[in-house]
C-alpha cells in the first residue's frame, strides 16, 4: 500500500508538471527496451520458484539462476544495442518517439532490476513476504522525490530517466546485499538441465506476455503520438495500483500451490483459491463501480486536467483490470502444478487475439480508436483468456466457479446505487469528494454481503490482521533478523 501510494504521489507530480508528451515519451522508451527484456527471463524465474519450494538444495537452486539470469540479461543489452545501432547504422532509419541516450538510460535500468531478481525470485519462492516488498519499496521511496524535483522544476525526458535509473540503482543493491548477507555457497550451477527442462514450454509464453505488455503503447506510438502514449498509460499505472493486490496474491499462493500440489492436497489448493478470490473481489469491485461511473471526474482529480481525455479509456480498462486480478490467483494454479505448457497455449491464443485486435482498432487505417481501442482491445481479449484460464483449472484440480460471487454483483449494485444518489446531492469534483464516494461505496457493499452471508465476522478479523501494523512490523523484524 506504501509502495502504491508512493508511485501514484510521482504519477501526480508528472501529470501536472511534465504534460503528455514527456511522460509518453518516457512510457513508450521504457515499453520499448521491455520488449527485449523478454529474454531476460525465458520462465527461468518460475523454474526457480518451482525448485526452490519443493525443496531443492537452495545453494544449488541459486548459483544456478544467478548464472543463468547473468547470461540472459547480458543478451538482453546485447539484442537492444545491436538492434538500435542497424536500425539507425546500415539501415538508415531514425528513432521515432525516443532517442539512443534515453534507450541506454533504460537498459541500464532493466540491467539493474533483472540482476535485483535473483534474490527477489528467491524470496518469492522461499515465501520470505517481508523481504520483497522491502525491497519492492525502497524503488519509490528513492524514485519519487526525484520525480517531484524534475517536476515542480519541469526538467526534460533525460533528468526524469535517471530519476528511474537511481531507483533501480537503489533496489539492485539492497536486493543484492540481502541475498550476499545470507553467505550462499556459491558453487556450480549444477541444476542447469532441470531449470531448462521446466522453463522450456514457458519461454514461448514468457516472451509472447512481455511484448504484450509493451505492444499496446508501441502501437499507440507507432501511429499516433507520444501524448497518446500518456494519455493511455496514465491511466494504466493508477489502476496497477490496485491490482499489486493480486499480485501479492498470485505472488504468494504460487509456491504455496506448488507444494500442496507436490503433496497431493488439491482439496487445500481449491480452498485456497476460493478464499482468494472472495477478498480480491471485496477490494477491488467497489473501486472499479466508482471508476465506471465516475471516468473523466477520476482521471480530472487523480491525473490532472491534461489528463481528462483518458477519460475515454479508464472505465474500459478498469473492467480488464478486475477480470486480471479475479484471474490471477487461479492463473498461477496451472503453473505450479506442473503445467507450463497449457498456460503457454492459453497465453499465445490470448496476446494473438489482443495484437489483431490492436492492429484493428488502434490504427488510423483501420477503426482509428488509438489509446481507446487499445482499452477495447485488451477487455475483450481478457475476457475470452478469463473463460480459457477457469476452464483448465478445472480440468487441472477440479476447481469450479464460485455461484457464490454472483451475490457480490448484487453488493455492487447497491454501491452503484448509493453513488448515484449521493451524486445528485454532492459532485464529484475534489479530492475529498472522491474518497467520500468511495467510503460510500464500500459503506453500501459490505452490509449487503455481510446480509447475504459473504462477508462475516471471521473475514472483517482476516481484514483488522492483515492491516495489523503491530504484527506486520514484528514479522517483518523477525523475518529481516533471519539469516539462512
């Protein structure tokens, strides 16, 4: 929560400072150089999450990936490099929308934070939840007030970069020093076959997930502008701040599924799921009512009036948000019980589906939507990986739609209902107006569930542990105090 308040305080600042076209430009860099970060992975990391929580010898399971992550990542500043230097060199091209001194500013930061995995991959997989995010926060608490600076001094697109590349300076080094702190015996990395063996079906998909992520801004940029860029990646990282929450989720239950699964307990894997499912939905339906409601007023409030045309987009996205957290948990079943290859094939079908329909959408030779038919783009391209994804966890341990959570639908229409009321009282037109909706919002949601027999008394203390500050700081000091 820290950590997300944080990115949206720099998010802010560049809003209202830089304008669309330096915050595009720097969007549209970094999706660039992440293209090619594609192969700095390969499913590698999965590979070691596996290894590692099943309990293999965790020296070996780390000189292993540390060599292995070594040598993608050094292909991965070979690849970019050499492709600017063609493209610009024997070719002739010109770079549209960036420039060959802000790519290398964003290599070095890719360098960094892929070289920082090796020990953030390994506390993943050692569930060791006190140390990643440590490590996930000290990258805004750096980052940000640099950001504020270029800002408020309206600095141009190179001083915001190394803004990013000092925040990535800072993570690799304290990922780095608590992995080095724990003494691992470095030794041969002797695991090699098996780590290939596992990653094979997911390098595929590792590099079909990362250029989806990237191509729906390349394509923006590639016949629109650097503006549309912003204008449509703005919106994108408010909402990524809501979905850390499944992706804390999914991050968890991995390697807790993994084992279960290594010990046949597939009943405790559907449980699991459930309950997930359940506390996403709680969190992030209410929000995403108000975002659908209230588009342009969110983006006006939250992103600054350069801002208000993401309006178009944010209520679109905000659907292909929620679909991804409810989904995420249950995404992560098919990899840890051994089946990479049939999340590789749901992941092709769903990113070929996604970039045609970009193709069609965004262009101005086909429906000419831009940022808007990217949002449209990636719903309904969700929409048919949700249905894939829920179809092969059954298939895989059994585990059927919860009929359950049609009734927090019925919650989400009373939310709606009271924020339609209240707004023909109260406008939605200031900070503070916006958290009273939202209070409302939840206000009216969580009686109607708690009414209906999904929200009782043994999920509000789940809720009052988890925000525990007392015992998220004692677990935090124990785990940190901990040397393996």
């Amino acid at each position: 929560m820290v950590s997300s308040a944080l990115a949206y305080v720099g998010l802010y600042f560049m809003t209202r400072y830089l304008g669309t076209e330096i915050y595009g430009t720097v969007t549209y860099t970094m999706a660039f150089v992440a293209t090619f970060n594609a192969v700095s992975d390969l499913g590698f990391g999965s590979a070691h999450v596996k290894k590692v929580s099943e309990g293999e010898d965790p020296n070996a399971c780390i000189s292993t990936y540390a060599a292995i992550k070594l040598i993608l990542t050094g292909a991965m500043a070979v690849l970019v490099l050499s492709s600017v230097f063609i493209w610009t060199g024997p070719m002739g091209h010109t770079l549209s929308g960036t420039s060959i001194d802000l790519i290398l500013l964003f290599v070095l930061y890719q360098v960094l934070y892929d070289l920082s995995a090796i020990a953030t991959t390994t506390f993943q997989a050692r569930m060791e939840m006190a140390k990643m995010p440590l490590v996930t926060l000290i990258d805004p608490l750096v980052r940000v007030p640099l950001i504020i600076f270029v800002s408020v001094n309206r600095m141009g697109v190179m001083e915001l970069a190394f803004a990013y590349v000092i925040g990535a300076i800072a993570v690799a080094a304290l990922a780095l020093f608590l992995m080095f702190r724990e003494r691992v015996q470095w030794q041969r990395p002797v695991l090699m076959r098996q780590y290939f063996n596992f990653a094979l079906p997911l390098i595929l998909i590792t590099i079909i997930s990362t250029v989806s992520g990237s191509a729906d801004k390349l394509i923006i940029g590639a016949f629109w502008t650097a503006s549309d860029v912003g204008l449509y990646t703005a919106p994108a990282v408010f909402l990524g701040v809501f979905a850390t929450v499944s992706t804390a989720v999914s991050t968890l239950t991995f390697p807790s599924f993994s084992k279960l699964h290594a010990e046949g307990n597939l009943a405790e894997i559907r449980e699991m799921s459930k309950q997930a499912e359940r506390y996403i939905a709680m969190i992030s339906l209410p929000i995403t009512i108000l975002i659908i409601m209230f588009p342009y007023e969110v983006c006006l409030i939250l992103l600054g009036p350069l801002f208000i045309e993401s309006g178009d987009a944010i209520a679109i996205m905000a659907v292909t948000n929620f679909l991804t957290m409810m989904n995420a948990v249950h995404g992560s079943q098919i990899v840890a019980v051994g089946r990479p290859d049939i999340s590789a094939r749901i992941t092709i079908l769903t990113v070929a589906i996604n970039i045609s329909l970009m193709l069609l959408f965004i262009p101005q030779y086909g429906l000419g939507l831009s940022y808007v038919g990217a949002a449209l783009a990636l719903m309904i391209g969700n929409i048919i990986g949700f249905i894939m994804v829920r179809y092969a966890v059954w298939r895989l341990t059994r585990t059927p739609p919860n009929p359950r959570l049609a009734l927090h639908l019925v919650a989400g229409a009373a939310a709606a209902l009271a924020m339609f009321a209240l707004d023909i009282i109260i406008s939605v037109d200031r900070f503070y107006t916006l958290i009273l909706f939202g209070l409302v919002a939840f206000a009216a949601y969580l009686p109607v569930l708690a009414l209906v027999g999904e929200f009782k008394r043994t999920d509000l203390q789940y809720f009052l542990d988890l925000i525990n500050v007392r015992k998220m700081l004692a677990y935090i000091s124990g785990e940190l105090r901990e040397k393996k």
